[in-house]
C-alpha cells in the first residue's frame, strides 16, 4: 500500500507542477515532491560492500 501511495503522490506532484499557480504554491509542490523522492530507497546494487 505505501508503494501505491508514494507512486501516487509523485505523479500528483509532478502534475501540479505542469499547472499555473503563485511561486509560492511552486514552491511547496516542489519541496512536497524532493521529500517524497528521498523517501525511495537506494538501487540494491548501489550499496557498499567492504573488501
């Protein structure tokens, strides 16, 4: 479920963002959705192995 929703909330973000509205609104929307896309986790092949 929380997959659904966190793929939900970045489509609905960036949809807003192709829309008009005031800097201000701008603004949210665009800090709403860096905080959703920090939510993804990292790539699997991306972690760190110690040698």
């Amino acid at each position: 479920m929380e997959k659904f929703i966190h793929k939900e909330n970045l489509a609905l973000f960036k949809k807003r963002l192709a829309e008009p509205q005031t800097d201000a609104e701008r603004e949210v929307l665009l800090k709403l959705l860096a905080d959703e896309k920090a939510k993804e986790p990292l790539p699997k092949n991306n972690i760190l192995k110690p040698q």
